[in-house]
C-alpha cells in the first residue's frame, strides 16, 4: 500500500518525532511511504482566520503536491479535516473542486487510517507509565474519529490510561484564537491544565501538534512535570 | 365572529419571497419527511408499561401519584384535600368528574368538613376571584402523556383555564386509558381535528407537575406563579 | 433594551467578564448541570441524531417557504377574530403595540419573557408613554428592578447575579426583608407579582412557535406566569419573529421536545401552552382581543444568503451552554441580548460588523456549539464565514494581520520560499529560544507567551530526518 505523508507545518517543525513515528509505524504494517517535498502547510490559519483568497492558495499547492498519492495520511486530526474542507472552499471552480473531493477521498488521519484502513488495533507498542489522552475538538468534531485512538491505546502494553475530566472541552488553542484572543485563550487552556494535573497521569497524549503545544506549553510554564506525546510516539514505542 | 384585521402583509411577504429568489406561491405541499423518531418512542408499550414510565418520570417532576379503582377517586381526592389542607376547590364543570364521584353527595360530604365547592360557572363573574382563593384546583385529563408526566387540557367554557393554574394546588384526574407514549399521539390528534376543520379550543395545554423556576443560580424552586405542589389522581377505567 | 447592551469595547466587556468571579463559577456550574441533564434526556428520546436531523428538515423547509406558513397563520387567526401586524422595522412593531395599548388606555401591562420584545425595545416605547410595564418571569423581574441589568444568558437572563446580589435588590426595591434562599426569594416575587396580573389591563407575550394550520402560537414555560399573562388581562399582544413558526402540530411536537431538553433538560416544561384565537363564545378566562404582531427587523436579509440557517435557531441556548469562551466571559461580553455561539452569529446579521466585528472571533472554533444544536445550525461555520466578510468584503482585519496572511498564501503556495523559511525557522527565533522552549517572545508570541511556553522550532525537522534517511526526497535547495 503506498501512502504519501502529509506531515503539518507544525509536525514538521516543533513535532518532528511524531512524524518519524508516523513513518515508522506505517511501515510496519507494510505501508511505503513517500514524502512529497512541496507540501507546505494546509492553509487552516488564514482559513479559520477569514482569509479565504489565501486559504486557497494553500488549498490548491496541498491537493498538487498529493495528486499522485494512493492514500494521504497525517498525525493531525485537524489538518485531515481541514483537506476535507477544501472541496467547500473551492466550490466556485468545478475542476478544483473535484481534485479536493478525490484528495478528501483517499485522506486519513494516522489513527484512523491504521483502524479504519488498515485494520491494526494493537501495534505491538510497550509503554510503561499513565497517561490520560485529550480528544481534540477538530478531530472528533469535524473530521468524526472518535474511537480509533483509544482503541489503539488500550492495547499498548505497561500503560495505564486515565479518563482526563471534562474532555469534551476545547483546550483553547484554535490556531490564531490563541494569539488573538489571548486571555480568553490563556482560561481555556488553564482549565484544560488543571484537569491533566487532576489525573495525576505522567504523560497528556494528543493526536494534534495545535493543542499539544498549548496544553504543553501551559503544563511547561508550570513545571507540571507532566510529559507531552504525540499519539504516534507512543504507539510506535518498544 | 367579526373577521380580524391582518396588515401590511403584502409587502411583507413579497419581500420575503425575494429574498429567496422566487415568486409568492399559493400552495406548498408538507414533505415527506425523512426521520420519524418521535414515532418510536414506547411505540410497543402497554398499558400497564405507560402508567409504570408516566409515574417514573413524575417523580422526577414532584408530582404524587396516586392509583386507584374508579370507585376510589372520590376518597383520594379527599385524601389528598387533608394533605393539601384544603380548606376550598374549584373544579370544571365536567361531567366526567361526576361521574367519577365528585358529586353533589362528594359536595356535601366535603361541606362537613369545612370544604367549600366551587364549580366554575361560564355565566357568573366570581370565576377569577374564586379561582385565585380556591387551596386546589380540579380536572380532567383530556389526554395523558407518559414520557413526560403530562395532563393535557382543552379548554372550553366549562373548562376555564384558570382552574389548573390559579389555586395554589393542583389535582389532575386521569383515566387509565387516556395514557398515551408522548406528545406526539397528542399532537396528532389535534392535527387530525384541524384537517377535519374544527376550530380547535382557544387553550391547550400540556401541564406536567407544578410550576417552577431555576432563575436564582440555577437552583430549583418548586412553585412560582402556577400551582406549588400537583397530584395526579389515575384511575382504572377498563 | 435594544439589541446591542453596554457601550464598552469588546476587550474591556471579556475583561470585566473574566475578573467576575462570581459569574464565572455560576456560568461554569450552570454548564455543568445543563449539559448532565441534556445528555440524559436526549438519551431517552432514543436515536438523538435522528431527532437533530429531524429538527433540521422541519426547519429548512419551514424556512423555505416562510412566505406561505405566514399567510397561512395570518389568515387563520384573522377568520377566528385575531389581529396580525407584520412589522418590517422594530419602529413599525412597537408603534402598533404602543396604539393597542392607547386604545385600551392600559395603565398596566404584564409581560412574559420575550427576547423579540427586548430585541425591538418594546419597554421603552410603552414606558415613555406612560404605562407601567412589568416583567414576570422570574429572572426578567429581577433584573428589571435591578436598573434594567441586561440579561447574559437567552433562557436564564439573570444567570449572572447570585442569590444574595438578588436578595439586596428586593430589599433594596421591594422592602424584601427575609433571607436569600432561593425559595424564599421565588416565593416573595409570586405574591409581589400576582395581583400585577389581576389588575393588568393588558398581557405581552412572546411566542416559541406560531403553528400556521390552527393560528396558533405556543408558548413553553416553567414558572406558570405566561399562562397567567395570556389568561387574565383582556387584551393579549404577542409578539413574535417571523421565523418562529412550523406548519403543523406534529412539527410542534417535534421542536418542543428538542427545545425542551436542550434548553434545560427536561422532557417537556412544566407549561406547553398552545393558544388559538381569542377566547370563544362563553368562555370566561382568556383575552378578548388578541394582536399577533409578526417581526422581521433585518431577519428577511439573512433568507437566501449562506447564512438562512441561522433562522432555524429555537433560542434554545444549547450552543451558548457547551460553549467554553462563553463559560470564561459571560453573557455580557458579548454586548448583544442575544450571546454565545448563536449570539456571535446573529448580531452581526442583525446589528451590521462595524460594531460587531469582535464577535465571530470569540471562539475558538471547537465546534461544540454545532454539535450541540438540535436543528443543526452550523454555527462555527457561519463564524469562519463572518470572519471571510470581515477580513476580504469589509476590509476591517487590521493591516498586520492582512499582510502576514498575504505573506502566509505566498509562502505556502510556493514550496521553494517555503521550505527557505522553514529552515530559518529556528535561526528566526533563536534570540528568545532558551533550551527547547521559548518564555517570552516577540510580536505574536508575545501574547501566546504570556502565559504559557512555546516549544522552540525543532533545528532537526523532520524532513531534515527524511532526507538522512536517504530516501532522496523533500530535501532542501
């Protein structure tokens, strides 16, 4: 099975174990992986921001760079549901339209690429430790994986998982929501902080690099102690 | 029945279908719907299966219930006057309720002990006064709800609104076989009376429990401006 | 009280918002109990999905072909002796109720929660010219007699003030001299309040859903007082949206039992109240003269644009129960009477951006408020849209943001640029970067670092891993 990485800016950059892991576990379930080099970013921030003539620009270099793939997958839930989102904003353009329903199509997020696709609940990962796991807003809400990252947690050896209170809450991030509204933002994230540390879990796992930075990096400012994980990472760990 | 006035509609609705981009039209057919939940709900129950649902949910509602043989409604209307410490009541001029034996020799009995009868009289002037003195208030139900807890009332001139509303207790007597799933067996019916083009009463309502309120810090309070406390009075009538 | 409240700017409504404590953890438990009691309630309807998208078709088509259900409704309370003003403007609205109330010289009026009527500023006009007009629901009163306090949340106005706060306000209004329990409080409001209705010559009322096939209007309360406003005065005004209507009671039925556990969690409210025409031959309790007054004021701009949908809305207050920015800065800061996701969505639509352009930036985009919505608005997609006409129709964005969006569409469109500042990345930011993270950086992340960290950007990306792997591609030029 061929499966091109579409990585995220963010993955690339402040989260690039994640992506290693991504790679590495889908080749361990016979995947080849290819890595197009001009993916750049998914286009979400000037999207969500209303900027939609340059949200577009992004729209058109994703689905360009992934034309060729057989399947696209990504450690972020958020930037899975946001190429589902292109055929919507490219609907004014019939032939680009098309291109974002074919890659909308073949597009997964990693989890649910390895339940749904390729049928793997246990990828055979030890992990010794507890650790409690943020649903994401964009990846349950938007793109509907629900299930497959617990699914897939619960078969990784040594590890405790703990049930993170008022999970259903955004942690606060919403990509330029953070910078723009800044308190509201800094609340929301608190709150999220408390609850992580309620748990008395070692390790907060996430499967979006946007709300790992922003619970982490409150959990960081607080010398919480408290360790952040991609989902890959520890799905990927001997 | 003079005819009411209806003003400056025409431009209203011009303006409306504009909006959408078409003409007026004159006739619109009601869809076939796709999703009929509502039909579903208890849809196999029985009899004795609705009354034990309708008297769950009304303790959730703070309302009594009370079961009895058709021949005992008159004592547990007493009943529930000593509990209510009735000193007064105001019923509809029902012949229903007669029959159940709240009769001229239930009238007098309830003289003994110091219990005013008041039947609510289309023709005389008194009925507000008496209504906003009674301790409890009388009626049938018309139709009975078991998912919500629900008597459901038609008013009329013998039936006057104000008899469930104005006393400041409530007791509702309700035929085992006026039960109904929910609302939507109701609503039917009165659609059903509408197609037939009867001119449906001036007043339904669908009454469950006692008035109440959860203004003050969400904390609820039993008894605002409706009746403080409700009793369901059912009877075996088959 | 007219559709926008307060005169703060948006910033200085959240910050007030943020600093009251009080109101925060009245918000946050009121959250945490509605949406307990939602979920069980909704579980017990069966297949709650099936419901949403049932609530959705009534509603689209309702929408569809409002033209018709109106002329419908307005035909059939007119044949029963009812009266209807469709009113395009709040002016129309309220002139034609302040000329029933002259006719009927009421000196006393007796109203029922109505965010329509707050929306229009009914009150006002009534008040100045000279009659009394009372608020009986529960929280609308309190916060009358506390100076007209504008309400924070659509179902619960007064949600904001605590016990003791409405303790002093009726001792300080009504000569109240018990204690703040709650009961006590409820119980000193229904005897202030009962012979207001006695003596009311004339009773206000909003109206959840017109039904077009009776002419009816029903009304969905818990405290009893819409029943008493709409059984004891002689005239009845009800005043109502032009999108509040359904074609029949069986679609009644269906959005009162969505509206019901969405709002509060219950089943049904203790008062469903389904009132057609004026009162009949012989009865005696009812009004004998009823208005329908039908409102748009600005609702038919909304029709047939992207954001029709947003009519749908039952005013509920699901969205504005799951929605965390709400949750941290209440209903006031949102600066309309209409708040929360829904609120954010509105009031630009009604009220215009220029005073509005905050709004739809107040989310986080979660989407908890769309899936909460029992008819299915898409409420965070109708903020992405507001943001779009914010940003490229209104040209409101400031300068810096738009130039670092149009940066942002050339960088990512351009895979070459874009991998040139990727790799700079970390040099761009090394100055702040101490260790793995950065505590206090420039512009932007000035705000993000206030008060949390950043991860620096990886020097070793994860396409720099690629290429040593020797796979060949992604490399840099």
């Amino acid at each position: 099975m061929n499966v091109s990485l579409f990585i995220t800016c963010l993955g690339d950059h402040f989260y690039p174990n994640a992506g290693r892991a991504t790679v590495e576990l889908l080749e361990r379930f016979d995947c080849d992986v290819d890595f197009p080099a001009t993916q750049t970013c998914c286009g979400q921030p000037a999207f969500n921001s209303g900027y939609h003539k340059d949200a577009k620009k992004a729209a058109k270099q994703t689905i360009t760079a992934f034309q060729e793939s057989e399947y696209v997958v990504t450690p972020s839930g958020s930037c899975a549901a946001m190429l589902h989102e292109y055929s919507h904003l490219l609907s004014d353009d019939k032939e680009w339209e098309q291109k974002a329903e074919a890659l909308a199509e073949k597009t997964f997020e990693v989890t649910e690429f390895l339940v749904n696709v390729l049928g793997v609940e246990d990828t055979g990962a030890r992990f010794q430790g507890t650790a409690t796991y943020h649903t994401s807003c964009h990846m349950t809400r938007l793109l509907g994986v629900k299930d497959a990252p617990m699914k897939l947690l619960e078969n990784v050896k040594g590890l405790e998982m703990i049930d993170l209170p008022n999970k259903h809450d955004c942690c606060g991030f919403g990509g330029t929501f953070a910078v723009k509204m800044p308190q509201i933002s800094t609340e929301m994230v608190q709150e999220k902080a408390d609850c992580v540390r309620e748990t008395n879990a070692d390790i907060l796992i996430g499967a979006d690099a946007g709300c790992l930075m922003n619970i982490g990096g409150k959990l960081s400012r607080e010398k919480s102690g408290v360790r952040v994980m991609h989902i890959t990472e520890v799905l990927n760990h001997q | 029945m003079s005819r009411g006035t209806v003003q400056n509609r025409t431009s209203f609705l011009n303006n409306i279908a504009e909006k959408m981009g078409r003409a007026r039209v004159d006739h619109v057919e009601r869809p076939v719907y796709k999703h009929r939940p509502q039909w579903e709900v208890y849809a196999d129950a029985t009899a004795d299966e609705l009354l034990d649902v309708f008297k769950e949910q009304c303790q959730h509602i703070h309302t009594d219930v009370i079961e009895v043989e058709k021949s005992g409604v008159a004592r547990a209307v007493a009943e529930t006057f000593g509990r209510y410490q009735a000193e007064s009541y105001l019923m509809w001029d029902d012949p229903r309720l007669k029959d159940v034996g709240l009769d001229d020799r239930f009238q007098e009995q309830m003289k003994q002990l110091d219990v005013d009868t008041f039947i609510w009289n289309p023709v005389s002037d008194d009925n507000i006064r008496v209504a906003e003195q009674a301790t409890v208030g009388i009626t049938y139900s018309d139709m009975t709800l078991a998912e919500s807890g629900t008597v459901v009332l038609f008013s009329s001139s013998e039936k006057g609104r104000a008899v469930s509303l104005l006393p400041e207790t409530y007791i509702a007597i309700i035929p085992k076989s006026s039960l109904v799933p929910r609302m939507t067996q109701a609503t039917y019916e009165i659609h059903q009376r509408v197609e037939n083009g009867e001119r449906l009463p001036s007043c339904i309502n669908f009454i469950s429990g006692p008035s109440n309120s959860a203004d003050i810090e969400m904390s609820l309070v039993v008894g605002v401006h409706g009746p403080v406390k409700a009793t369901y009075i059912v009877f075996d009538d088959e | 009280m007219p559709l926008r409240v307060g005169s703060d700017a948006f910033a200085e409504r959240v910050d007030t918002g943020l600093e009251d404590a009080f109101m925060r953890g009245a918000v946050r438990s009121a959250q945490e109990r509605l949406r307990e009691r939602k979920h069980t309630s909704s579980e017990q309807l069966g297949d709650w999905e099936a419901w949403r998208d049932h609530g959705e078709e009534i509603r689209t088509h309702t929408l569809n072909h409002l033209d018709y259900y109106l002329e419908q409704l307005s035909d059939n309370i007119a044949e029963m002796g009812g009266h209807v003003f469709f009113a395009e403007t709040a002016e129309e609205a309220n002139a034609y109720v302040r000329e029933v109330a002259r006719k009927k010289e009421a000196k006393k009026i007796v109203k029922s929660k109505s965010m329509v009527t707050e929306e229009i500023s009914l009150n006002e006009v009534l008040e100045a010219d000279g009659r009394e007009v009372i608020e009986t629901d529960l929280g609308e009163y309190i916060l009358q007699i506390d100076d007209h306090d504008p309400p924070s949340h659509i179902v619960a106005p007064a949600l904001h003030k605590n016990r003791s706060q409405i303790r002093d306000v009726f001792t300080e209004r009504k000569g109240y001299s018990k204690t703040d329990d709650p009961d006590e409080l409820t119980r000193f409001a229904r005897e202030q309040l009962r012979q207001e209705f006695l003596d009311a010559d004339l009773g206000i009322t909003g109206c959840n859903f017109a039904v077009a096939e009776s002419g009816s209007i029903s009304l969905v309360t818990n405290e009893g007082n819409a029943r008493l406003v709409s059984a004891l005065p002689k005239t009845q005004v009800t005043v109502m949206g032009m999108e509040r209507i359904v074609p029949t009671w069986e679609e009644l039925d269906v959005l009162v039992s969505l509206l019901c556990r969405s709002a509060v969690g219950q089943k049904l409210t203790s008062y469903i109240t389904g009132l057609t025409g004026p009162k009949t031959e012989g009865e005696v309790d009812g009004p004998e003269e009823f208005h329908l007054v039908i409102v748009d004021n600005g609702r038919s701009k909304i029709l047939g644009t992207q954001f029709q949908s947003a009519l749908h809305c039952i005013r509920c207050a699901a969205c504005v129960n799951v929605c965390p920015v709400y949750r941290h800065v209440g209903g006031h800061a949102y600066g309309s009477i209409y708040n929360g996701p829904i609120g954010a969505v509105l009031t630009p639509l009604l009220d215009g951006y220029e005073n509005n352009k905050d709004l739809p930036y107040a989310s986080s985009l979660c989407a908890a408020c769309t899936e909460a919505c029992p008819v299915k608005i898409p409420l965070h997609e109708h903020l992405i849209a507001h943001r779009q006409i914010i940003t490229e129709k209104e040209k409101l964005g400031s300068m810096p943001e738009r130039w670092s969006m149009r940066l942002f569409g050339t960088g990512v469109s351009r895979s070459k640029l874009y991998r040139l500042a990727s790799k700079n990345a970390h040099l761009a930011l090394k100055p702040w970067t101490k260790g793995d993270r950065i505590s206090s950086g420039p512009s932007l992340i000035k705000e993000w670092t206030r008060s949390r960290d950043l991860p620096a950007p990886s020097r070793d990306r994860f396409r720099d891993w690629w290429m040593r792997r020797g796979k060949g591609e992604g490399q840099d030029e």
